[in-house]
C-alpha cells in the first residue's frame, strides 16, 4: 500500500476513536449531570428553575395528625312569636324558648401541653366542645383563652402522646408558593385541599380588628375554620379563617391567620388568658389627601384623631380631636392600620412618644401607653 494512503488510512482510524471517545464522554457527562443534586448557581449566574413536586404526601403525613375536628354546641335563646289565641294563654305560654345549635370546626395541636389554636368564632359561645384527633380519639376540652380582636382561641387537652404540629414563619412566605389546606369541612375529617399563596398582608376586610391574612386559592369550605395552611415542607404557616362572601360569587378566595402572628397570640393567651395589647384611647382615620397637602405631608402618612377618650392615656398626653399623629417613639406612622399595629405591639406601661400637627404647628408630647380593653370581657 502507498505510503500516503498508509497515512490517510491512520488518521482516518483515529479520527473515529476520538469521535465515539468524545460520544461516550458526553452521555456519561450528562447522566451524571442528571442524577446528581443541583449545585446553587454561582454569582451573576440564573439559577435553575426548581424541580416541581409530584406528591405533597410527605408533608400531609407530617402534619395532619396534629389536625383535630372540633364539634361544638350552643344553646340557642329564641323569642316566639304571638300567635292569635296568645292572649287567652298569657299566663301558660313561655315568651321564649331554647334550643341547642350543633357547628363544626378544626384546630391545630400546637405543642405537648395539650393547647389547640383554632378560630374564636368556631367556639364562642359554646357550652360544649369536643375535639376528634386524626386517630379517632375524642377528648373535651376547655378555652383556655380568647381574642375576638384576631379571631384566634387556644384550647386545652388531657390526652397523653398527642401529634404536634411543626410551626413554620409566615414571614418566609412568597406570592405563589404551595400551600396545602388541612380541616374538617362539611364534616369531611382530614380533607386535603391544595393551592398557592395568591397574596400576602391582606387588610381592610373588616373580618378582624387586627388584619394581615394569608389569601391563598387552596379550598376553603364551611368546617376549615381554625384548621392549618401548610407549606410544601409540612410546617404551619397559617389558621385557616374564612373565604370571601359567597354571595359576590368569589371562588377561590380564602384567608389565613400568618403563623407569625398566631405564636404571639398564643404564646399570651398561654401565659396571661388574654393578650395585653397597647392602647392610647384614640378613635383615628386616614388623613385625607387635601389635609395632607396642606400640611406638607406626604400621601399616607400619619393619621387624624376623630375622637379622644377621656381618661385615657391619649388624652393625659394632651392630644385633641382634630390632631395630626405623624410620629411615634421618632418613627413615622404611615396610615392607620399601621400606627394601630404600632400601639398594640408596645407593652403596656411601656412610655411612647407622640410627635403631632396641630393647626399646622409641629408639637411634642409624651405618655404611658395603657392596656387596651379585651372585647372578650
């Protein structure tokens, strides 16, 4: 064979060595690639999108057994009718009569103790409460404590060995991450309902006094009330509480107390019976565009005081109706959900100082701030 097709002939044969070298090399790269754990991204670089999962039912398994079903009774006052012939039987004839009023919620067992968080309006009332956990045990149990003003009662049980649920941080949440809905509605124990978190810090809806919900789309029937929201890793990050009103023909619109603000609620209850919640004396609204303008403020800030209490620490501080509230304790109050949240979270006794517009004037006055009433009594 010539000399230079003895060349051709070898270049040729390594030419395909290589190539089917380089084939197997890149398979074996890329199933390695595969298989392996995503590696963060490095910096500057998009991470990866994340792997969506097929089944929630690792974190259902974690935390359903500590969702209880709770079954509560009333007893219903009702004042009858007069009827045509009452005149003839005024003297037999009662002027009321009582009935008893059946309902269903859910609760969430919260720690070893025995104490369950569920909605305040699910047991207000109540003159019986019975709680059903996952494995069929029934127990009676007490309220412990109440607070109307977040729609939150934490409940007591005797049982030993009881399920606790792993709490979660609500302030962790991001618009769309799974969440999945735990209760007993229509009397239907341990239903599983799944969405995403549609919003969060949702106020003004006139359910609670204090509002910072959950929305989510997850499933919410007559019966979740006080049950969980978890998230994708099994942790409760919500008290499911209640869905927009039907009668707007809204579907898919449910609202959940943040876990953040249930452990403080909790944690109070717990140790007080109630929560001790600062308190001024002041009945505010938010300051009006044109008032602001003329004040040189800007959109949202501060709040004007449409009543003062008398006697109360609002009114020891010296602060009149008509009054522009724009700072306190040296930080500026922006709207009136948000200084009614400020007040509430200081401690009673704690002093706090107010900086105002009056009349345009800037003023400076200070006081202790008082413990709000407990609308529970």
């Amino acid at each position: 064979m010539p000399a230079y097709r003895q060349g051709i002939a070898f270049v040729t044969r390594w030419v395909v060595i290589g190539l089917a070298l380089a084939f197997v090399f890149t398979q074996v790269r890329a199933y390695f690639a595969h298989s392996s754990p995503a590696v963060p991204a490095a910096a500057g670089e998009t991470p990866a999108a994340p792997t969506p999962a097929t089944s929630f039912a690792d974190a259902v398994a974690r935390s359903s057994p500590a969702v209880v079903n709770i079954y509560t009774a009333r007893v219903i006052t009702e004042r009858l009718r007069p009827q045509a012939l009452d005149p003839l039987f005024a003297d037999q004839l009662p002027a009321v009569r009582q009935r008893v009023a059946a309902s269903l919620g859910s609760g969430v067992i919260v720690d070893a103790a025995g104490h369950v968080v569920t909605n305040n309006h699910v047991v207000a009332g109540a003159s019986e409460i019975r709680l059903q956990l996952a494995d069929g045990q029934v127990a009676p149990a007490t309220v412990v404590g109440a607070d109307p003003e977040t729609d939150l009662a934490v409940l007591k049980i005797d049982l030993k060995d009881l399920p606790v649920m792993p709490l979660g941080r609500s302030d962790e949440l991001r618009v769309g991450d799974v969440v999945l809905a735990i209760g007993n509605p229509l009397g239907l124990s341990q239903t599983v309902t799944q969405g995403i978190v549609s919003a969060t810090g949702r106020g003004q809806l006139g359910l609670t006094t204090f509002e910072n919900f959950i929305q989510t789309d997850a499933a919410i029937n007559v019966g979740n009330s006080g049950g969980a929201l978890i998230n994708a890793r099994g942790e409760l990050v919500g008290i499911n509480t209640a869905v927009l009103a039907r009668s707007l023909e809204s579907e898919g619109i449910g609202f959940a107390i943040p876990v953040n603000l249930v452990r403080g609620v909790m944690q109070q209850i717990v140790e007080f019976g109630r929560v001790r919640r600062g308190w001024l004396g002041v009945n505010p609204r938010e300051v009006s565009p044109t008032l602001a303008a003329s004040l040189g403020l800007p959109p949202g800030a501060g709040v004007e005081l449409l009543e003062v209490d008398a006697g109360s620490a609002a009114a020891k501080a010296g602060l009149r109706v008509g009054d522009v509230i724009t700072h306190l304790n040296e930080v500026a109050v922006h709207g009136m959900r948000e200084g009614l949240n400020r007040v509430a979270s200081t401690p009673p006794g704690t002093p706090m100082s107010i900086r105002i517009l009056r009349g345009g004037r800037p003023l400076s006055l200070s006081t202790i701030v008082e413990e709000r009433p407990n609308p529970a009594g």
